[in-house]
C-alpha cells in the first residue's frame, strides 16, 4: 500500500516539475487530485471521517483553485461537491463561500440577489 502511495506522489513531483510555467493549465495535476482522493469525494463511496494524509498532501501540492478548474460537468456527476467543499476544508485549504468550484456554488457567506 505504501508503495503506490509512493508511486502516486512520485507522479505528482514529476507532473509538477513539468509544469513549472505560471498559468499552465492544470487538468492533468487537477485529475491526479480525483485519482488520489477517491473514497472521500465519490458519491457511491462511504465517506471516510476524514480525508487521508496523501489526499491532503494533493490537495495542498495542487491547489483547490487548479482542482476546482478541472471540474467539468462529467467530473460533477461522479463526486459529491459538498464532500469536496468538505475535504477542502479539512485539509486546511477551505473553499470561499460563494466562490464557484466548477459549476457548484461554494455555499456559506452573504447570498445576494443582485442581478444585473
């Protein structure tokens, strides 16, 4: 089990490494975050009490921001946002409330009804 977890953050350094430029655009990093965390974001999946310490090492090495921007509509349909919301946050990384993770609303905050 350690091994893979290894092999997971070995990926991880070589993807970063690899995409030192600022403003890379980061679906393959973002994606790596969804393979690392499986269990705690999957909507079929119990949730673990609390994300694992490798998920947690994803989340900060990634960024939410990046995780966020990978999140297409298929991504959406899989996980549970509020989970993710949820692993954000306990991985001391929250989500702004308000802010938008894919096309899900980060609840939480002042909701205001301003349009226009």
């Amino acid at each position: 089990m350690k091994e893979q977890i290894f092999y997971q953050f070995l990926v991880v350094m070589m993807l970063l490494s690899s995409s030192q430029i600022q403003g890379e655009r980061c679906d393959d990093i973002g994606i790596e975050f969804l393979r690392g965390c499986p269990d705690i974001i999957d909507k079929e999946l119990p949730t673990p009490p609390r994300p694992s310490q490798d998920c947690c090492t994803l989340v900060r090495i990634i960024g939410m921001k990046c995780i966020c921007e990978v999140i297409n509509k298929r991504i959406e349909a899989v996980i549970d946002m509020q989970k993710l919301v949820n692993v954000a946050a306990a991985c001391g990384s929250p989500l702004a409330p308000g802010s938008h993770c894919g096309s899900y609303l980060v609840p939480g905050g002042m909701v205001r009804h301003h349009h226009g």
